[in-house]
C-alpha cells in the first residue's frame, strides 16, 4: 500500500485527512527562549546567510510546537538583498531600503535573480532541512506589491502613499516594477522547491491597503503570474495577506490551492466568499494567545467549528507575537490535534 503524503499536504490539496493539521506564522523567532539564545544580537541577515543556524532556527518550532509543517527561516527580501540591492532589516521597525525607487532608471536595479549565485545560503538551508525535517518544509516570497511597497516607500508604512501615488500616477512604471518583483518571486520559488520544498507561500502582507479595485487592477495580474509560474511544480500554494477580507474571492482565483485568512473574518464567512473548493488558512488572532491558554483554547475551538474540519489549515492570523508564551503554542497544537481528531477532520462538524 502506497504511503500516504504527509498531513499537512494533503489537507493543502482538500484530500482526506483524519485531523486538521498546524503550524504558525513566524513559529520561529522572538518568541522562543532558544532562538533568542541561538541568535544572540546579531542581523536577522547575518543568521540567514548561515545554512546550519537558519536551519535549526528552523527546526526550534517543530521540535518546541509539534506542528505539522516547517516555514524555512528567511525574509521575503532576500532575494532583493541577493541582487545587490542595499536593505537592512532593522529590528521593531522592519525592512528600510537605502535608495527608494521612483523612476524609470531605478528599474535597472532589479536584474534577474540567480539563486546558485546570489542567494546559494538559502539553498543550502532548503537542502539541510530536507535532509533533517519530519515535516514538510514551507518556502516562501513575498509578492510583488508588497515588496514594491517596501522599494517605493523605502521601508514600512502605515498609508502606503508613495507606492499608491506611482501606481496611479505611471501605470506603465507601476507594471513594469511588479512584473520585475513577480519574476524574482519565481525564481526564488521554484529554486527553493527544487531543494526540497514541500509547499510555498506568497506573503501580501500589505494588500489590504488597497481598494478592491485597485487591487483588481493594479495588483492580481502580477500575483496571479507567480502562482502560475509555480502550478507545473505541483506543490501546494499558500497565499496570505492582512486586512483582505474584502479582497478574498479575487485571492482565491489567483491560483492557490489554499488561502489564508487574517483574524477579521470567520472561516466559515470566509468560506462564502472563496467558495467549497479553495482550502483556507487561518485565523486565531495571535494576540488572543496572550490572554492565557483558557481564553485561547476557547477561540481556538471556534476558528475549528468555523473552520469545518475538511479544506483547513490551522493557523494564526497573522505572525506569532515576540511576548507570546510558547506553552500557551503547545498546548494549541494539541489541542487542535485533538480536537478535530475527536470530530473527525473529514466531516462536517
């Protein structure tokens, strides 16, 4: 009898499965003693240049949590950092760019990434994790809107007002920069698979800035190109942003088998706007895990009846918090194991 493939990828693809399976997002970091101890003060991209540290930053959660996926330690502007452009990622404040973007000429900037060449630290990672994970190992990018927003504005922003005004105001500028982002995002992708990835997911971390149509328009055809520049790898494709709820459906067709869905929206809402076939992602708000474990194992058995057992991945709605108590993680996972073990995953609860 053939061996069944792991959890986590079968519920990605909708297939049969006999719980909901876990993992988080930003598992590995901050919140855990061992990373802060294994990491000491230095950059973030000094350890992911590391092979042997980014991975076992890696491997912390999967041993800590017991979640049923791994999300390699990176950062969606590694492939940027790769190709020479001059980012430093500064700690409480995120990615600053020294040289923002705004013309035509910075366009020359973003040459085609050579992942052998530019970024062959995070191959290596990929392969190591491979070697020693017992679960699948999630690679990832982020997408092109919001890694231009990051060039545009040169680091984090609360209005999104310079990447905004050159979408509006040079359109042809705006296409150009995102299909460039959007090629950067394959390669990356299809290389970390060719390593070893299980599955991928693409971070639109900021989409939810946008209006709808903005987003129709200026944005989809971009994103839709990565996710269908990967479909012939058939791995599962996550895709995830923040404050998306009314942007769902339009996510939802551009090709990814799974969705995920911040703290704003209830899975089964959710459900409604994707439709029965997408799988969703999500969506404990990760702040209600510092309110203690009984005031989360309540939220977290309803995101599960929300969630329906079947097409579900378990997850936070956004990334792990640095105070989080990682106990109050642990037991989630099991109960989350339990749980939908006991309801029976495959059905309709």
């Amino acid at each position: 009898m053939p061996e069944l493939e792991p959890l986590f990828l079968r519920a990605c693809r909708g297939e049969a499965i006999e719980r909901v399976p876990v993992w988080f997002m930003r598992q590995a970091g901050r919140s855990l003693p061992e990373y802060r101890k294994l990491r000491g003060e230095g950059s973030i991209l000094e350890a992911i240049r590391s092979p042997e540290l980014a991975a076992e930053i890696t491997l912390q959660p999967v041993d800590r949590y017991g979640v049923d996926a791994a999300i390699l330690f990176s950062d969606i502007v590694i492939p940027l950092v790769g190709i020479g452009i001059d980012i430093d990622v500064v700690p409480g404040r995120g990615p600053v760019i020294a040289e923002p973007f705004g013309t035509s000429a910075d366009l020359r900037r973003l040459r085609p990434l050579e992942p052998e060449e530019d970024v062959p630290y995070v191959l290596e990672t990929v392969r190591l994790l491979t070697e020693r994970l017992g679960v699948p190992l999630i690679g990832f990018a982020g997408a092109p809107f919001t890694v231009a927003s990051y060039l545009v504005e040169g680091g984090p922003s609360r209005d999104f007002v310079r990447t905004k005004a050159l979408m509006h105001g040079d359109p042809p500028l705006w296409r150009l920069l995102l299909d460039r982002l959007a090629d950067l995002a394959i390669t990356s992708l299809r290389a970390q698979v060719d390593c070893g990835a299980g599955a991928i997911q693409l971070f639109d971390s900021w989409a939810g800035a946008l209006s709808r149509a903005d987003y129709e328009r200026h944005v989809l055809p971009a994103t839709r190109r990565v996710l269908e520049g990967l479909a012939d790898l058939e791995v599962p494709r996550i895709h995830f942003g923040v404050g998306t709820g009314e942007l769902l459906d339009l996510m939802a067709g551009a090709g990814a088998e799974v969705v995920g869905v911040d703290w704003r929206v209830p899975l089964d809402r959710a459900r409604q706007r994707v439709g029965p076939e997408v799988v969703l992602q999500g969506n404990l708000d990760p702040a209600i895990c510092l309110a203690g474990f009984e005031v989360a194992a309540r939220e977290t058995r309803r995101v599960l009846k929300e969630g329906g057992g079947r097409r579900h991945v378990f997850n936070l709605g956004h990334g792990v918090l640095p105070a989080t108590d990682p106990e109050v993680l642990t037991r989630i996972v099991e109960l989350v194991h339990r749980v939908s073990a006991e309801s029976g995953a495959d059905g309709e609860r």
